[in-house]
C-alpha cells in the first residue's frame, strides 16, 4: 500500500513583513535595483564601447584600434589557409582519381 501524503505545513517567514506601505515600496525599489544590476543589459551597445575579453593582458601602449585590425587579419588568413586547404584536397583527390571518374 503507498504512504499517505500528509499535509505539508506552510513555513513561517523568518522576518516580520512591514505593514507601513512607504517601506514595501523601499523594499520592492532594493529588490528591483539589485535585479538590474544583476541582469544582462538588453540595449545595444556599439561594438567600439565594448570591452573585450581577451586570453592575456595587452601592455597599455597597444590601442584598441591595433587590436581590433590584428582580430580582422587573423580571421582573414585563417578563413584563406582554410579555403586552400579545401581547395587543395578536392583539387588533388580529382586528379588522384582521374582514371576512375572517367570510367563512369
């Protein structure tokens, strides 16, 4: 037979709840500002205003710009070393398989 559920008693709050309607208003203003401070801005902030992470500390002397236009080559010659080698590999395995292509 399954055991009978028994009534879960309601907890009592731990602190008095403010009866005075200026200090719920207070309360509830703590409890949104610290909300706010806590969530993700939904606003749109320009990437220039951004704060990067980056994977170590850059000397000062280096300007955002220089950081931002060495991101932009990397990924250029990393996309450009991935399309080579692409090309490369279909190009070699075409002419590797010549014969047989053919015969089809």
């Amino acid at each position: 037979m399954a055991p009978k559920n028994k009534a879960a008693k309601p907890q009592q709050a731990t602190a008095p709840l403010p009866a005075d309607p200026a200090t719920i208003k207070r309360a509830v203003e703590e409890v949104e500002e610290e909300v706010l401070e806590t969530a993700p801005s939904t606003k749109a902030v320009p990437q220039s205003k951004q704060k990067q992470r980056l994977a170590y500390p850059v000397p000062d002397y280096i300007s955002p710009a220089t950081i931002n236009n060495t991101q932009s080559l990397l990924r250029f010659v990393i996309l450009g070393l991935i399309s080579a080698a692409a090309i490369g590999s279909r190009l070699f395995a075409v002419i590797r398989f010549e014969s047989v292509i053919h015969e089809l």
